[in-house]
C-alpha cells in the first residue's frame, strides 16, 4: 500500500483530486473528555466560571471543522454542507463523550473535518473546565464511520 501524501521521490504534497467526481461523502468522529463526577456535574449545570461548556464546546467544534485546511497543511479546502457536534454527559465515564458527523459534496472525504471537530470540541470542554479539575484526559479520538468516495464505507468495529 503507498500512502498518497507522498510523491515518488518521498516528498509530501497535496494529492491532485481534479480528476475524482464530485460525491456525497460523510464522516463521523468521536472523542471522550474524561474527568472526575464532580467536574461533571459543574459542567453539566453550565456554572463553569466561563460560562455553557457544552454549547460552547460544541460551536468550538463546528469552527474547528471550517478551519481543518488551515491547521492541516496537507488537507484540501471543502464545501462543507453540514456540521453537527453532539455532546453527552456521560456519568459512567465519568466525563463528556463528543461525536461530530460532517458532510460535503465534494472530491474528497471530511474525514479530517470531523476528527478536527471532535478535537477542537474536547480541548474546549477542557480550557473550560481546567480551573476546577487539571487532570482531565482526552482519549479516544477516532474515525467511526465514513461514507462515500473511491475507497467505499468504513466503520469502525
């Protein structure tokens, strides 16, 4: 398999899409902010010192989706046609479990998109909560589902 970031002689580019058809193409990603039940509830009642964590977080995501091709040299810039980043409390994490669903009519997968929305949305829920709990993690960034495109549908087992 080679991977298509590279040029023969190694080098890293842009792939060349000119020639792909335009196709409904959509990727869902999640990712989990772990924290202490305790954080949790503070975050759930929105009486963090700055404010609604998750309405926040959740447009930090969808504008971390927009700017993908400007944080990942290498990604093209698309047309998105929707954005939706989800936030569930979850208390047997405890912590907060962010999924992005992202879709384009383009020439290239939003893949990137919706794993940069999951991302920007949990260092989000973390900047806001960092002043009650500094231990937070975030784990399990991950592509759920894909659909569309030359390669087909993925989901993630």
């Amino acid at each position: 398999m080679s991977l298509t970031h590279f040029d023969a002689q190694g080098q890293a580019h842009m792939v060349d899409v000119s020639q792909k058809p335009d196709t409904a193409r959509e990727a869902v990603a999640e990712g989990l902010v772990i924290m202490a039940p305790e954080t949790l509830a503070l975050a759930e009642s929105a009486g963090a010192a700055k404010g609604d964590v998750m309405g926040v977080a959740r447009l930090a995501g969808i504008m971390g989706a927009k700017r993908t091709a400007d944080l990942i040299p290498l990604c093209h810039p698309l047309p998105i046609t929707k954005v939706a980043v989800d936030l569930v409390a979850d208390p047997a994490l405890p912590g907060i479990r962010v999924t992005a669903t992202v879709r384009t009519a383009g020439k290239t997968g939003v893949e990137m998109e919706a794993l940069t929305a999951v991302s920007t949305a949990c260092l989000t829920v973390y900047d806001m909560l960092k002043a009650a709990q500094k231990d937070m993690r975030i784990e399990g960034i991950r592509l759920l589902a894909k659909s569309g495109g030359k390669s087909g549908d993925f989901r993630a087992p």
